[in-house]
C-alpha cells in the first residue's frame, strides 16, 4: 500500500519540479531538444512552451478522486517517463557528450549512465503509478484517508529534502547557456570618441592579454599558430560542438556573420573534431571558415570553458575582445561587434582592431 501511494507522489512531486523549472528556460529547453536530436526542428519552440504546462497539468489532475481519470493520467504519465528514457538510452549512442536538461535546468546537463538510471526508475514509478490508479487504491485513499496520504506526503518531502542537504546540490555552470566573461574589448576595438562614459569605464577595466601560443589546425590538415592566423587580420575566433543546442543557435547564425564581418576581419568557427568529419549541414553554413582545435587546447588557453564561446583576436597580438561562454552570449558578444564596426564606419574612422 506504502509502496503504491509514494510512487504517485514522488511522480507529482519530479512533474511540479520540471515544469517549473522549465517555465524560466523555454530556451534552454529548445536547445536540450537540439542537442538530443529530436525530430520534427521546427516545433521545437512550440513544444518547449507547451511541455512544461503538460507536466504540471498532469501532476496536478493525477490526484482528482476519480479511478478512469486518474488511470488514464497515469498511463499518459507512464508513457512520458518511457519517451524520455528512450531519448536518454539513444543519446548514450551518440559520439559527443549531450546536454539534455529534461527536468529542467535543476537536473545534471550532461546525458550518462546515471542519467538513464534516474529515467529507468522513473519508469518503474510511472508503472507502480498506474497499478495504484487502475485498483483504484489512490482514490479509496484520497476519499476515506485523506490525511494519511498528507502525512506520507509530508514524509517524501523530508527525505528529498534530508538527500538533497547530504548529497549536495548540482553544478551545471559548465553546460548553461549563460556563463560568461565580460567582453568590453569587443565594443573597443575599435571604438569611437562618441562612445559612452560608462563604455569607456568599461574599457578601462578590460585588459588586453596577450594572444596565447596555441595552434589550429587547418582544413588542408596544416597547423597554424594565433599569431600567424592574426599576423595580418584580426580573428573572429567561435568555438562550436555539432549536435550541441547552443552551438546549433550559433552556427544558423554563421552566414550572416561571415557575410556582415568578413570584410574587416576573420570569421573562423572552430570544431572539436577535423574538419573533414563535419556533417554536410555544418560544412553548408560555415563553408570553408572550419578549424579544427586538437583536444580544447586553443580554447582551453584563451579562456573559454565551454562550447559555444568566443573571442576577438587583435591584429596586434593581443585579445581584442572575450572570450564569453554560452550561446546567447556569444550572440550578443558578436552582435556588439557588428554594431561598434558599424557606428565606426559611419563615422568615417578607420576599421581597425588593433590601436
């Protein structure tokens, strides 16, 4: 009996958590989907909107006093829980690490086997919950023992809340979509007199450090060092991983970056894997700006802690701006380079990112 009411509860209970947690991160949702390489692309949004309210909703209707109802919401429950583990147990496959986020941003980002642990028993629980539902044990319990179930209720809550304070909470910083290091180099190079008190303050606190010794590999398979890639240009250095949410939302960007920036500078995305191992969809939107960097090292010694990130290499040998983590930063971070390279132009200054 025990058994059979805190499978429901414990249900209720990951629902109510997940669709909250999802409510704030409607992106972060859409880009777990990416990642997990979920069909149907162009509804990602729509879903991510609506399926944190279908948890919820259902978490909440599973305790209507009603045995068809609450056998059906059960058995709709069940078959989530069996959705996510099939999405869980495919992404395992996958060569790349996969960020899924399917309970929101509280759950561990990246896909293992604890993860498809956690969704096999959950599926044992979707299960227990339609046995408790369909004998009709929840609404016997609701009707004639309603504060026998509060009490159990209350006696889950104190043991998820005892693990929690003893496990400890979880770190996700290296895979959201928000991390990230300031980039006032980015609007300054260069800037214009016209700029804003509170940029040039902003300026002023940004140091430019030197450009590391690190190398890329070239889609012809020869090594570059930064300082050779620079010598005569600055560089628009982004770092991607193909299948990666955030780093998708980049890459449909990668077009109109290269068209808008590549007259005044470099526009370089930089892979995890050669170039010549890089899906036809990713070689369509970056064309022949693929580089590959050997085991993080460019990217580890520029600073950037996670893909996407980016950073602006001046032509003189030092950072011109970055590195940011995170795909909407890195948008933005772009985004601002465009329009300080803009204002330049239209001012009549010389488009230069080196002093």
């Amino acid at each position: 009996m025990i058994v059979l009411l805190a499978a429901p509860l414990l249900l209720m209970l990951t629902l109510l958590v997940s669709g909250l947690a999802k409510l704030g991160a409607r992106q972060g949702t859409e880009d777990a989907m990416t990642s997990l390489r979920l069909p149907l692309r162009g509804l990602h949004r729509t879903i991510a909107s609506v399926l944190p309210v279908t948890e919820i909703v259902l978490a909440l209707v599973l305790w209507i006093p009603s045995v068809p109802l609450q056998t059906a919401v059960a058995a709709a429950i069940a078959l989530l829980m069996v959705a996510y583990l099939v999405i869980i147990t495919r992404a395992l496959a996958f060569e790349e690490p996969v960020e899924c986020a399917c309970f929101g941003t509280l759950s561990a980002p990246t896909v293992s086997r604890l993860t498809l642990g956690r969704n096999l028993l959950l599926v044992g629980l979707g299960l227990l919950t339609v046995v408790a539902a369909a004998s009709g044990t929840m609404t016997t319990v609701l009707v004639q023992a309603p504060l026998s179930l509060i009490g159990l209720g209350i006696a889950v809550l104190l043991a998820i809340a005892l693990t929690v304070l003893t496990v400890g909470g979880t770190d996700t910083v290296g895979g959201t979509d928000e991390v990230a290091r300031p980039a006032p180099g980015a609007s300054g190079a260069g800037s214009s007199p016209a700029d804003s008190g509170d940029e040039d303050e902003e300026l002023l606190d940004y140091e430019r450090a030197a450009t590391p010794a690190a190398v890329l590999q070239k889609p012809d398979g020869r090594l570059i060092t930064l300082a050779q890639l620079t010598a005569q240009r600055a560089a628009l250095l982004v770092f991607t991983s193909e299948g990666c949410g955030p780093c998708e939302r980049v890459l449909d960007r990668a077009p109109e970056w290269i068209d808008a920036l590549s007259p005044v500078l470099q526009v370089r995305f930089v892979f995890s894997r050669p170039v010549d191992q890089l899906r036809e969809r990713t070689t369509e939107r970056v064309g022949e700006l693929a580089m590959h960097d050997l085991q993080f090292t460019a990217r580890s010694a520029l600073g950037g802690r996670t893909a996407p990130s980016a950073v602006l290499l001046g032509a003189d040998g030092l950072l011109a701006g970055g590195p940011v983590d995170g795909g909407s930063t890195v948008i933005e971070f772009v985004e601002e380079i465009r329009t300080q390279l803009s204002e330049t132009q239209d001012q009549g200054q010389p488009r230069s990112f080196a002093p």
